[in-house]
C-alpha cells in the first residue's frame, strides 16, 4: 500500500491570495500484472510520503509526480519491497 500527498501552490504575488490546489486520483490501484492469478503478496505495509513544491510558471506535473514516486519506492525498498500496490495520490 503507498500513498503519495504532494501539494502545488502557486507563488504568492504581493498583495494577493494564494490558491491551493487538491487534485485526486480516486480509488487505490495497482498495475494490472499485480492483479492476475498466481501472483501473490506476502506482507504489506502502508508507505506516505509527502512532498511540497511551490512552483511559479508552468507546472509539469508528470515529472513531480515521477520525482515524489521515486522517493516512495526508495523507502518502500528500505523496507524489503520491491513493487507498490493500492497507489494513490493527492497533488
């Protein structure tokens, strides 16, 4: 189980309110070939991870989100893992 909370705010310009942004990536999943018969799971452990960015201009989500993973799998192989299953993320 793994769980990833990055937040994106815009850069605060003077005299005006910062926005937050919540995005969702709905229900827990897993890959596909996690998921088919034989394939088995011998313990579990949820992971989080978090990570803030305050970012100014465009904003590619793709590559923070890839960045946030990674750390995930780093902590999740301290841990004797070597796949995440039941992702989800809130950016």
């Amino acid at each position: 189980m793994s769980q990833i909370l990055a937040k994106l705010r815009p850069v605060k310009e003077p005299q005006s309110k910062a926005q937050h942004f919540d995005l969702h990536s709905g229900p827990p999943q897993t890959h596909p070939s996690l998921t088919e018969d034989g394939v088995t799971c011998e313990a579990r452990a949820l992971i989080e991870h978090r990570d803030q960015f305050v970012c100014a201009g465009a904003v590619d989500m793709a590559k923070l989100l890839r960045g946030s993973r990674s750390s995930l799998v780093e902590k999740a192989m301290t841990l004797g893992a070597n796949v995440l299953v039941d992702e989800q993320y809130v950016l």
